[in-house]
C-alpha cells in the first residue's frame, strides 16, 4: 500500500499561488513616478496615473509614499544630495589639496552622479518653483552654486584659474556644462561614466586654467 501523504505533500497545504500583478516596491514606485513626472510633466501627473502605470491600486502606491509631493520631494532629495555633499565636502575641505584640485575633483564627482541619477537630475531641471518644495529646491540649488563659486575664488586666488572671470559665472558655466549632459548622456552607450567624467573635467579646464 502506498504511503499516505505527508502535511507537507497534501494539496490543502501546498503553498497559496499569489494572484494578480506583482507588488513594487518604493524604489520602483519613485522610478515610475519620476518617469511620469518628467514624460507628462508633475502637474498634469495624477496618482492614478502612476498606479495605472505600475499596474496597482493607488491605495498600494500610497503604502509607500503619502502623496504626489512626497514622490516629488524624494526625486529632487536624490538628485541635490551627492552634489550637495561633493560640493560642500570639497569647498570647505582642509587635506591639504588645492582649490584647484578639489574643483577638479568635484566636477568629475557631479558628472558621475548625473550619470548615476540622470532621471532624477533631469526633473530637477524642470523645477521652477511652483511650490513651496520646488522653491526649497531652488534654493538648495543656489547654496551648492554659492559653495562652488567660492571654491572657484580659492582657485582664482591661489593663481590656478584664470581671474578674468567672475567665480560666479566660471560657476554656472561648470553647472550649465554639467547639466547638459541630461539631453545626450545615456549610461548604456558605449561611454561609460568615469571615462565622461574625467574628459568633461578636462576639456574644462584646459580652458579656465590659469
């Protein structure tokens, strides 16, 4: 006579096959709403939208974010806070390395992370302060452009950059170089992001050296 099946091998306790779509998490939630936001813009962007475009109920996008400013927030939070922490790390270090060489090192740094954040720091291109979050963007933005521009100075005045030009604008020019690369760079082409990196810090630099 065959053995009578154990708990284990019954049908009744077999594990329950999960039905429906399969959940996402809150990385893939913000991926998707960031998607949506930069294709239809944040305002015209609804959370139906978004649960639509992952294939769940709003209530299942809500479980990881409690509104559509929160989603907004958290993009713009990723694309701020490395070149906030390159920028203020290298403007206020003391290691002994000249300005001119934290400059350097700090545009290589804000290159790899567009790289690495490209959709993110697409957004916060587009923000223009329709909000009381988007003007606190803004403002970080100009408190980065700030540290940057006095790191340009300390170069300036150790005699490394050229000095015809304002720190201010050897910054924005940094910046709006930088940027750019949101409209071309994709990190699946055959230009991988160090290699990017460093030849966007030398081509400008061979033109702002002293």
């Amino acid at each position: 006579m065959a053995p009578s099946p154990t708990a284990a091998q019954t049908p009744a306790s077999a594990p329950a096959r999960r039905r429906g779509r399969p959940g996402h998490d809150r990385e893939a939630v913000l991926r998707a709403a960031i998607d949506l936001f930069i294709e239809q813009g944040y305002d015209a962007t609804s959370i139906s939208d978004l649960a639509g475009s992952l294939g769940v109920t709003k209530s299942a996008v809500y479980h990881h974010f409690p509104s559509k400013e929160s989603l907004l927030g958290a993009a713009l939070d990723e694309a701020l806070a490395g070149l906030d922490s390159a920028v203020v790390e290298a403007a206020r270090a003391d290691d002994g390395r000249s300005a001119h060489d934290r400059l350097r090192d700090t545009v290589v740094a804000a290159v790899r992370i567009l790289a690495a954040h490209r959709p993110a720091v697409t957004l916060l291109l587009r923000v223009r302060g329709n909000s009381e979050l988007e003007v606190a963007a803004l403002a970080r933005r100009r408190r980065i452009d700030d540290d940057l521009a006095r790191l340009v100075a300390d170069a300036v005045a150790e005699g490394s950059l050229r000095s015809d030009l304002s720190p201010e604008v050897v910054s924005r020019l940094v910046f709006g170089t930088v940027n750019s690369l949101v409209d071309w760079y994709s990190p699946d082409g055959s230009l991988d992001p160090d290699t990017l990196a460093e030849g966007v810090a030398d081509l400008l630099f061979r033109g702002l050296e002293a």
